[in-house]
C-alpha cells in the first residue's frame, strides 16, 4: 500500500472548472469523501434508520408483539394529541419558557462575555469564569433540589433575604403558584448555564481583531463605544448561528427535566410542557404510540423553524448554518 | 509532502476504523458474558429433582438472580448477612435494583427497551406487554410451597384476560384467621404527644380531630426549634391517597381505591368531586385558614415527605402505615417515642361504623414475577419456593436464632430488651435484614406450625414487652390491648373487594381517564384546600365541572365489568 504511486497532487486550492464532470469531481476529492464516511454512516444508522418507528404513531402499539402484528388506527393518535383541551395549554407553556430560556440565556451569555472581556487581570477574570460555569457540571435532580431548597417557605435563602427586607410580610409558595413558575425556570436555567454559555462568547471576542480596538481608540472611542461598534459586531455571526441552532430546540421547553423535578400538582398549569405530557399519557400508561406522534409533531415542527430562521438570516445577510 | 498526507490520513483513518470495531465488539462481549454466565455456572447438572420437598434448599443451584423491585429502600449494605447466608446456603446471588423516581415511567423505558431483569416487582404495565411469562405450570410443577400456600386462592391469582398467573402475592394468604397487633392500613394518624397533652380524649370526627391539633399547635408553636406542622398529605406519583382517598373512609367505605361500591348491588360509583367529598376538603380549607395546613404538602415529593415525618413536628396526617414506615422507625430510633402515630378511624358523623381496618385480602397486583429474559424461571421459581419454607421466612422475618431471638421454655420465640433495640436501629437493619426483599416475596403469615407467630410484632407476648412506656399509656388510656382494636371489627370482605388493584388496562380509554382525574385531583384540590375560604365554592365547582368533561363513564365502565366478573368467577362454588 506504501509503495504506491502518487499522483500529483495540487496542493493550493484550484476553482473548480466549469467543465468538470461530476465524477471527476467525485474522484479529485475522494479522500474527503472516505473520510466522512464513518459520520455518513453514523447519522444513517442512529437518525435515519430508526425512522421507520414512526409507523407506530399511526397504530396502537402494544409492547410484546411485532410491529407488523399491531392494530392500525390512522391518525388517532394525532387526533389524541391536538384535541386534548389541555393541549393548547401544553404548548403555550412549551413554548413561553422555551422563548425565556432563549432569550435570557442569550442576553445574561453575552452580557457576561462581554463584562468578564473587560476585566484586564486574568487571575479574577479565571476565577470568575471558572465558578460562574461551575453549575453546568450539576445535574438537574441537584439543581432543582437547590431550588427548591432555597424557594422554600421554612428557612428558604429567597423567602429569609425578602422577609428580613421587608419587601413581602410572609414567606412565599414560591413552587406552589404558578404565575411564578416560568420565571423560576427561566433564572434556574440562567443560572446554570450562563458561564457555560460564555466561553463561546469569550473565544469569540478574544478572535476580534485587536487593530479595530486601536482605530476605535484612536478615533477617540470609550469603553462602551467599543463595545457597541467593535466587540459586538465582531461576535455577531457566531450569535446568528447559535439563535439559528436554538430555534431548532424550541419544542423542547427549554430542558425536560427541570419542569419535571420542580413540578407538582398546584403548578400544573404552567409547567407541563409537550414532553411531560406526553410522558404521563404515552410512556406512564402504556401509550407509546402517542409518544411517537408527538415525537414526529416536534421534529416536523423544529426543522420548519430551522429553515425560517435560516431563511431569514440569509435575507439579512447574515451567517447561516445550511 | 503528499505521500506523508495520505499516510497520516490513512493511519488516522485505520485507528477510527479500529477502534469502533473493539468498541462494538467490547460491548457485544460484556453482552454475552452477563446474559451467559447464569447458565454456564450452573451447567451440568439439571437434576436434583424438584420433589425433594423435605429439604429445599439442596434443589437450588448456583445461580444469579436479577431483579428489580419499586421499592426505594432500605438498601441492603453489599456486606448484608442475610444475602451472603442465601449466597452460602443456596448459590444463589441477588443483583438488586431499586427504584429511583418514578415508577410508572421507569417501567415504561425498561418495556420499550426490553430490558427486563430476572425477577421483577408487579405492575399491570409489565403483564400487558408480554413482560413475565405465565407462572401456574411452574409452580406446579417445581414448587410445592407455594403450590400449598396459594393453594386456597389459586383461581383469584388468575388474569382476568387470560386466565395465566403472572404475580406471587405477598401478603393476604393466611394460615389460620389473620390476628394483628400493628395496624398498617389507612387512617388519620395523630402524634402519641398530642393525645397525651390533652389527656387522652376520645374523638371520632374530623372536628374533634383537628380541634386537638390547632389546641396542640397553639401551645407549641414549635418544636425541637422548627416550626409546628398541623396537618399534612403526601401527593407524589402513585402515593395519591393522602390526597384523594380520605372521603371514602369519612364516609364508612373501606378501601376501594377511586370508587365507592355498594356492597349489595356490587356496582362502583365516583366520589372525588361529589358531595361526599366536599366537606373533607372544606375542612382542610378551614385548617388551612388557621395556619395548620402544610402549606407545601402538595409540592413535596415522597423523601422530602419522610423526612419531614420523621423530624416529628407533623402533628397529624391521613395516610396508609405502611407507607410512612421509614419514618417512624427514624422517629423510634432517635429516640422520639412520643412523636409516633396513632391511626384513628375518623368518619363524617357518629353513626357511621367505620371501616378502615379490612380483613386482609390477598394483595393481587403484587409482589414478584418471573420476567421473559428470565434464561432459567425453573431455578427462580424453585429458589422463591425455598424462600417460602419455614426456616427462611423465620430467618427473614425473626431473624437468627440465638442472635436476633431466644426459644423460651414454651417454645415461643422472644427477644431481649437489647436485642429489641438493635431492630429498631434503621443503619444496623441495613446491614442484618432483608427488608425490600422480604417485602415483595409471598410469606407465611399468621401463625408457624409451631406456634410462634409470623414475625416479632405479632407475637403476642413480644408485642406487649416492645411497647414504650408512651405506648402502654396510651393503650391503656383507650382501654385497648393493640393498635388494631382502634378499629371496628371489620365485616367479611366483599367477594369483588378491593376496586383498588383492578388492572384498568393499558393505553384504554379507561386508563386515559383514570390519569385525567387524578391530574385533576392533584391541581385543583390542592387549590382549593390553600385558597381564601371565600373562594373555595368557586375552587370546588370549578373543579366539579372540569370533572364532568372527563370520560368518568369509561373508568366506571371497566371496574364495573371487573367486579362483576369478580363476583361471577371468585365466589365459592
């Protein structure tokens, strides 16, 4: 195999010719090719193969026989889903604490990246990086166990600070009403990934070039000048391409798990998200199929908004992901 | 240059391609060797024969079980005698594992995987999907035990699909009437302290009841340095009854889980969102207007629940016994004696007999069964058999002779004063008991051939000298020998008796059903109970409408047609 020999190999990038044939293409850039093959394969095998379940979503699928082997009731399912009066509620919900999560987790990121760029010792700009990302490592059960720790009406950190304060007379359910609830998500998830979040940020700024910080100056920019004209345009591609990646997720409620752990019966309202639902009317009684519509609902849905936001990035001439 | 290329791509590709090839052939292996290793340990020989009845454990090979049961503890230290004495005597190693979270849910990812263990705690879901194969054929065949021990109930073990037996019941086949001396069922549980503030008073009805409370809390705001709590209910997960099953018992009803059923037509109707539950809830409501409602009962989950129990500033609480055990053993061995319950069956008005206490029925919908990935249910059954002989029940439930009890002269077991306390010691039962495992496995209950009864608590004589001197004060005040002789004589169960274990089918209408209501119950009753008392009329017809768009008809239909059929194939011909 070493004894081969080489063809010649241009080694600066060429445009390609007009007359090429797609074949010739293919064989110039075989190696690439090889090389995402294990990736090709990968998202065959794992996202494209188990595609066909989806049949279940149009069948009332029962654990212990074949898939062939099962009643098929068309849409019943579906019908299930959208009918349900509780439905409409579900995704309210699902998508209100999506929008919060997004946009707070956009907003606190950047805002962070931005500050902690601006501390000019690197020991307290380490130090604070390291433990504002810190919470990320947590997972969710020990998150919302703090939570609800420090929410509680007996000696919780929240309800003692505002007491002592004097701004409310008597402790609040916080986890028991639910106007509250989304707010809760939305700080909980600020909480836990904003230092996370802002070391994308952060690699982001440090590749601005640092020549347009000394025109800025020497155009007799300030601190928040520069900021406003050179450090932010400068991140705004990447912030593009995140928005485009996150609108993918926003079926998801900003994260499962901390609805279901914060939870309960008072706060129903507002904190069921799809997810939930479907977990306590699919998976908990033996429904699967509804899980599977609900599955194909979401996924329908996320790439319709992937190519919206897609679409309208390239109409604003910004970055773009496909 | 380009030749060098090439070469580290190459290579690079070489080891990718490599390295997924050990990957997937390291996890097809450990596959193999964790599914293989049952049947090559025990390999050769098959054939100690199963009618060695005599001596049972000799038919047991080496062997490892897996199972999984939906208790959350207590969790055997790995060091646990009991299981190195099953280990030694029996070959047989238990690999435990005990639920976290949820249970419904948990299930439902080990069907959709298929990821079932050896041995596997009862659960409708599991019987739908195919999951545990039919027991009747093994049992008769392989386990003379408990062949004779279900012997009586054999046809109410029966599926009412198909007719097969999928689950051993654990408790409720008695030899002999059933006698108990602790009581485990549901009641309003009241703290030991408070009826002695207030000079043991005799009570029946929910005002008397929470008149003690809101007395006791006014003259102690707090206690052992946190706040009093009058009243709480757990609602989490399948543990609803804290929250929605008082009313039936107000109402002189026993058990029957969502439905009241007239025990002579047999015919079940709802009462959550009727009248007769409605002044429950008011009075909860009124409590709650007093400041002796926990405030986050309905918010808390089943741990939070426990240790809150166990601190002992829960003056009272409708609840099932068995259900806060963890916490009252904590409570005994911290030494707080006077912060343990008594269960009173409280009613609406004084002339309702209550029925609280039940004869007990055999526990359908529990305890183990053997699952499909099972490779050897012969070795599982006949191990579950040798479990249930009497020298294992006894090692499980009295423990070692001459360590965790002495024979008497009479022949009746019984303890000293030291040993006593060791039992009560939650960290020493981690380490000695077996009691997750015991829970879930079919027992001799009542009284051994020999006299002795079926554990220490029911042992008449042992009963008596365990009671703390708080305990003897209070049975004595009441005039009463045990905590069951708090309870009205129970009548002779309805054939179709208890509603609450009817399999409701999974993904039915009457499931669907089944989860609205209790979705509901669990978001407006809450509500209710923590609303204004101005504003509990429009809670509670809120809450009644909402009801009423549920297919209520659905679920009624099918516990209908399961009592019926109840009473059509288990009544002794």
């Amino acid at each position: 195999m070493t004894r081969q020999t080489v063809p010649k190999m241009n080694i600066a990038p060429q445009p390609a010719r007009r007359t090429e044939s797609f074949w010739s293409r293919v064989i110039r850039q075989r190696q690439l090719i090889f090389m995402s093959f294990p990736m090709l394969l990968y998202v065959l095998v794992f996202a494209y193969a188990p595609i066909w379940g989806w049949l279940m979503a149009f069948q009332s699928y029962k654990p212990g026989f074949s898939i062939t082997n099962q009643t098929w009731v068309g849409l019943d399912q579906f019908r299930f889903l959208f009918l349900d009066e509780g439905f409409t509620r579900v995704l309210r919900n699902t998508i209100a604490m999506s929008l919060i999560s997004l946009i707070l987790g956009f907003v606190t990121a950047i805002g962070l990246a931005l500050l902690m760029n601006e501390i000019k010792k690197t020991g307290i700009k380490r130090l604070i990086q390291t433990i504002s990302y810190l919470p990320h490592f947590l997972s969710w059960v020990i998150v919302t166990g703090l939570v609800s720790m420090a929410l509680s009406t007996e000696g919780g950190i929240i309800n003692d600070v505002l007491m002592k304060l004097h701004i409310i007379k008597e402790p609040i359910l916080w986890l028991g009403e639910g106007k509250y609830f989304w707010g809760i998500v939305g700080m909980t998830n600020v909480w836990k990934e904003v230092g996370w979040n802002t070391i994308i940020y952060l690699a982001a700024i440090a590749s601005v070039d640092p020549s347009l910080y000394e025109a800025a100056e020497v155009d007799g920019a300030g601190r928040f000048r520069k900021i406003w004209n050179v450090t932010l345009p400068g991140i705004r591609p990447v912030i593009v391409i995140l928005l485009i990646m996150n609108v993918g997720w926003i079926l998801n409620g900003g994260g499962f798990d901390i609805q279901y752990f914060l939870g309960n019966g008072q706060v129903l309202d507002w904190s069921e998200t799809i997810d939930i639902f479907v977990l306590k009317y699919g998976l908990r009684i033996g429904n699967y199929s509804l899980g599977v519509a609900a599955g194909i609902f979401k996924t329908v849905v996320s790439i319709v908004l992937l190519y919206c936001a897609n679409t309208i990035a390239k109409r604003l001439g910004e970055e773009r992901l496909i | 240059m380009g030749v060098r290329a090439r070469k580290t791509a190459l290579g690079l590709l070489m080891l990718i391609l490599a390295f997924s090839v050990v990957a997937s052939a390291c996890s097809k292996s450990s596959n193999n060797e964790s599914s293989s290793t049952s049947p090559s340990a025990s390999g050769s020989s098959p054939a100690a024969s199963p009618s060695e009845s005599g001596s049972p454990e000799a038919t047991v090979e080496p062997l490892t079980i897996s199972l999984f049961t939906a208790a959350t503890g207590p969790i055997p230290t790995d060091d646990n005698k009991i299981y190195k004495e099953i280990k030694e005597q029996l070959g047989v190693t238990l690999k435990e594992e005990y639920l976290v979270g949820d249970i419904e849910q948990k299930l439902g990812v080990m069907i959709a995987g298929g990821d079932y263990p050896d041995m596997i705690t009862a659960n409708a879901k599991l019987t739908a999907a195919k999951a545990v194969i039919p027991l009747e054929d093994l049992i008769e065949q392989h386990a003379p035990n408990l062949k004779k021990h279900y012997g009586k109930v054999w046809e109410q073990l029966k599926d009412p699909d198909d007719g097969h037996i999928y689950w051993m019941p654990n408790y409720g086949v008695y030899q002999g009437d059933f006698s108990s001396t602790e009581y485990y069922g549901p009641a309003f549980f009241i703290q030991k302290a408070v009826l002695k503030e207030f000079g043991y008073p005799k009570f029946k009805t929910l005002d008397e009841y929470f008149k003690l409370i809101e007395d006791y809390a006014a003259k102690y705001p707090e206690i052992d340095g946190q706040p009093t709590i009058g009243f709480t209910a757990l609602a989490f997960d399948w543990r609803d009854w804290g929250l929605r099953n008082a009313p039936q018992h107000l109402a002189g009803h026993p058990n029957d889980g969502g439905v009241l059923v007239d025990p002579v037509t047999n015919v079940a109707t709802l009462y959550s969102a009727t009248d007769t539950a409605k002044p429950y809830y008011k009075k909860l409501n009124d409590i709650n207007a007093k400041g002796l409602m926990d405030k986050e009962a309905f918010a808390q989950n089943y741990d939070q629940f426990l240790a809150k129990v166990s601190s002992g500033r829960v003056l009272g609480m409708f609840e099932q016994r068995w259900n806060f055990g963890q916490a009252h053993d904590s409570l005994v061995s911290q030494g707080k004696f006077e912060r343990t319950y008594v269960g009173f069956p409280l009613v609406y008005d004084m002339n309702t007999t209550d029925y609280y206490l039940d004869r007990p029925p055999i526990n359908l919908m529990n305890g183990f069964g053997i699952t499909v990935n099972a490779e050897d249910p012969v070795k599982i059954i006949k191990f579950i058999d040798t479990m249930l002989s009497e020298k294992w029940q006894k090692r499980l439930s009295w423990g070692e002779e001459g360590v965790d009890y002495l024979v008497g002269d009479n022949g009746l077991y019984y303890r000293t004063p030291e040993m006593r306390t060791q039992q009560e010691d939650v960290t020493w039962k981690q380490k000695f008991k077996a009691e997750s495992l015991w829970g879930y496995l079919p027992k001799l209950e009542g009284k051994y051939p020999d006299g002795n009864a079926d554990g220490a608590a029911n042992q008449p004589d042992e009963f008596f000298a365990n009671l703390k001197d708080i305990d003897k004060e209070v049975l004595s005040a009441y005039d009463r020998k045990t905590w069951t002789e708090f309870f009205s004589v129970p009548p002779d169960n309805r054939v179709s008796y208890p509603a609450w274990n009817i399999d409701l089918i999974e993904g039915s209408p009457a499931k669907v059903a089944n989860q609205k209501m209790k979705d509901l119950d669990f978001k407006l009753l809450p509500r209710a109970i923590l609303s204004k008392p101005e504003n509990f009329e429009s809670v509670w017809n809120d809450y009644v409408t909402q009801m009423g768009k549920v297919d209520t008809k659905a679920y009624l239909d099918r516990v209908n047609e399961q009592l019926k059929w109840r009473v059509e194939n288990w009544t002794s011909k």
